[in-house]
C-alpha cells in the first residue's frame, strides 16, 4: 500500500513531553512554535476547578508524596520543572484560536465543570484541521454521558488492551475520531472505522519509520512526544 497523499496530524503529546515537561506552561509556549496540527494534555478535577496533570500519583511529575485528589491545594503544587500545575482554563487562553487542542479526560465527577468552562469559549472560526477542542478519554461512559448531554464539541473514545470495545460503542455514540494504542492496534477497526468516515489517531508514537508505517495503514495521524521531529513526516 503506497503512503496517502492525505495530510497525517501530529499532535504533540501532553504539550511536548519529550522536549519539555509533559503537562506544564514551558511545553504548551514551546508546542505553540512548531508546525503541527493539535497539542494533547490532560486533566483531573480538584476543588471544583479542572487541572492540567496527568498521573494519579504526584511522585514522578512533583517528587512529592501521595495522590493528586488528596492533595489540599492544588495551585501550590511545583511541577519538577518549578513551575505551578496549570488550570485547563489557562491553557484554554494560551491556546484559543491559536491552535486545536485534544483534552483527555483522566478524572471529573461533575461533568458540568467542564461544559460551563468550554461555554466560554465561542468557536473562533474554521478549525485549521481538527477541531479547535476534541474531549476523549478511556473512560468511555464519560463519553457516552457527554453525547447525551449534546456537548457540542466532538468526542472521540481511546481504546488499548483494556479498552477494547469498539463495535459495541458505535452503538451508542458516532465519536469524531477514534484514538488507539499503537502497540495493540485492530486494523479491521480503523478500516470499518475509516469506511463510517471516523478517523483513527493513535499513541504514542515517537519513531519516523512506525509512523510511516501506520500512515500507510490508513492511521490519520499520531499523538507524539518529539513533535518537532515528527513533523518531517508531511
């Protein structure tokens, strides 16, 4: 199979992980430079704000013990690069009508929280390519909720080998994109996937030559921590 003329989307992954710190202001300002089609990052809730952070465990990202949701504060926390955790809402207005941004749900128990703070933001026009906001999140009855409340920014489900479920969620929902784990991707998904017109994007891809391959696969694009590099593959 030849490699489509199509464009392939590189997003970068949690900002820019592999150039700067994953999930901090330092890696958004920097992912901002780059010619690549979305940023990717993370978000939990914690004292009725929604926060820019990926693990449930602050040790890796903080060097600090215990878990995010016990944590009192989350504003005096010190990303291991210095700076505070950000808001979703800073980044929101860093980002806005600059560039799309993908917002993976990792931990929210009041859904409301994330529409009234999405409500502020009217949609600055045509998206460049993706749209300017794409909810997903493994959590795939989060999805589903978020389709019955007719949230009018697309959703897109993520699959690995726990998450595996794709004929039976297109019951319920018809996503904007489908976003897979490179290392256990279903090819017969993303062609019956592809024939509905829902794209497949899928993570994490920081090799030139796999993503060649998977662009061949029919793979729309990738989630990158080295999106500086990957944009060689247009």
């Amino acid at each position: 199979m030849s490699v489509s003329s199509e464009h392939f989307y590189i997003i970068g992954h949690r900002g820019a992980a592999g150039e700067k710190f994953e999930n901090s202001f330092e890696g958004f300002k920097h992912a901002l430079t780059l010619e690549i089609d979305a940023v990717e990052l993370d978000i939990r809730e914690h004292s009725s704000q929604l926060w820019v952070f990926h693990d449930h465990d602050l040790e890796r990202l903080t060097g600090i013990p215990g878990l995010f949701e016990d944590h009192p504060d989350p504003s005096t926390i010190r990303l291991r690069n210095g700076e505070a955790v950000p808001t979703l809402k800073q980044v929101l207005d860093l980002y806005w009508g600059k560039m799309p941004l993908n917002i993976e749900i990792k931990s929210i128990t009041n859904l409301d929280l994330l529409l009234q703070l999405l409500d502020q933001y009217p949609e600055p026009g045509k998206p460049p390519g993706l749209p300017w906001i794409l909810i997903s999140s493994f959590d795939h009855d989060i999805i589903h909720q978020l389709d019955q409340l007719e949230i009018t920014w697309p959703l897109a489900p993520i699959t690995d080998l726990l998450h595996h479920q794709v004929a039976a969620d297109l019951e319920h929902t018809t996503p904007f994109s489908w976003h897979f784990d490179h290392q256990c991707l279903d090819l017969d998904a993303v062609q019956k996937l592809r024939d509905q017109g829902i794209p497949s994007l899928v993570f994490t891809v920081n090799d030139s030559e796999r993503a060649r391959q998977l662009r061949q696969q029919g793979i729309a694009g990738i989630f990158t921590d080295f999106p500086s590099k990957m944009i060689q593959i247009n």
